[in-house]
C-alpha cells in the first residue's frame, strides 16, 4: 500500500501536511430516558508537533493555533494531499449546534520542547440526530377523589351522642388525568381523555368537564443556531362519574 500525506483543516485553517495525527474519532450513542437512540456525539482527539528554528517562532506558531481554535461551529477534517476529503470529517450544518472545541493545550514538557518545536493536543465534539422514537419520556397518573359508598355526616346533639345521619346512598367520584411528555422535534401528541364522549353517539356519556381541560405547550430548547429540540408538552382532565364507573383505567403506555 502506498503511503499518502494527509493534512487537517479547521474552518479556513490549514495545518501542514502530516502535521497533525488523528489519534481518534469516536461516536457515543446517547439514549432517552425510554432507552431509545437521540443522538450521537463525535468527539475528534488530534495530536500534533511542529519543529521551528527559533523561540520566537515557537511563540508566533503557538499563538496561530491559539486563534485559530478560537471559535467554534467550523467544518473540519482529514483530507488527502490532492484536496480529497476523507470519511474523518465534520460538516456543522449536519449537526446538532456546530462543532465544539472542547480542548487546546499543550500537554508534553520533555527536553526540547519550547527549544526546537511543541507538541499539541486539540479535542473536537459535535452533535449530530441519531433518533429512533420522537417521544423522549412521557408519563401519565390518574387521581380518583372519593371512593364508592354513601355520604355521610355526624350531627352534634346537645346532651347526647352525635348522631350519624346518610345524606346519599351513592357518592360521586372526582377524577383528574393528568399527564405529560418531551418530543425531540416536535411535540407530543396529548393523551386522550380516559372517559372519551362521542356526540354522534346518543348512548355515549360525558363525564368530562370540558371547561377545565387544560393542555401546555412550553418553549423548546435551542441547539446553538442550527435547530430547535425538546419540546415540553403537559394536558390535564377533569371527570365527575358516577359511583359505579368510579374505577378509571389504568395510566396508558405509548
């Protein structure tokens, strides 16, 4: 196999060729709380060593790399000598906020170094959509308030025990459905309300309070400037049922 020199650029930043060595491109899978896939995040670890004559240059080439490792959300990559681009290479319109420069330094003390050149070490991140469900974590809970039986009362008597007295023979039930749920992209689609109420059908009853119904949508997050991600969604209902539909069922799982 022949050998071919390679060089590393960063946004319009170009260092020499075989300057830098790529010691490791890596991709971690991150999971929602469902452990479905979101993400990935590509982490970049190069390392590189430049020989100069004097200290002065030394200082002058350190300072170059400084700047230009100064921002982030550039593109970069390996590419071969003839301006082929390689497999190892991040463009940042097809990540998640851009690239990250997480770490410039410069890690080796060993003679000569400062004396005839430096040894560098620079970590590159960025985040790109890797997703296999919308719905990142979704929860629901049911709240029943009362419970089958009569309603009852004591009545205080003035000289003798308080008196028990059963003002219904069948209680009324107050249920609350209550949930809430994170999209990636977008936003989850409410819950339906556990007692559905259909109008077309005159056998279909309905227990909801349709004036108490509530359904949230709060601000996504955004990613740095490329997208907007995590959409907050909650909904609420509210039922009056009589005692004997009082059992709900139980919270559903998408």
């Amino acid at each position: 196999m022949g050998y071919f020199d390679v060089y590393f650029k960063y946004g319009s930043y170009q260092h020499a060729s075989n300057e830098v060595l790529l010691t490791s491109m890596t991709k971690e899978t991150h999971f929602s709380a469902r452990r479905k896939s979101t993400h990935k995040t590509i982490r970049m670890t190069l390392q590189g060593d430049f020989c100069e004559t004097t200290q002065s240059a030394i200082e002058d080439k350190i300072d170059e790399i400084y700047e230009a490792y100064k921002y982030h959300n550039k593109d970069c990559g390996l590419y071969m000598d003839d301006g082929t681009i390689t497999s190892h290479h991040i463009d940042t319109s097809q990540t998640m906020g851009g690239v990250r420069v997480v770490n410039v330094d410069f890690p080796t003390g060993q003679p000569g170094e400062f004396a005839t050149g430096r040894t560098y070490r620079i970590v590159l991140e960025a985040d790109v959509i890797a997703l296999e469900d919308q719905t990142l974590w979704y929860t629901e809970q049911i709240t029943t308030i009362g419970a089958p039986g009569s309603i009852w009362v004591y009545i205080p008597m003035r000289a003798y025990q308080p008196a028990r007295q059963v003002l219904v023979d069948v209680a009324l039930q107050d249920i609350i459905q209550r949930g809430q749920g994170l999209g990636f992209d977008g936003y989850v689609i409410p819950q339906a309300p556990i007692f559905p109420y259909d109008p077309t059908n005159p056998f279909s009853v309905n227990f909801e309070h349709r004036e108490k119904r509530r359904v949230t949508y709060g601000t996504p997050q955004v990613i740095e400037r490329n997208n907007w991600h995590d959409y907050p969604c909650t909904w609420e209902y509210h039922f009056t049922v009589p005692d004997p539909f009082g059992i709900p069922n139980v919270p559903r799982i998408r």
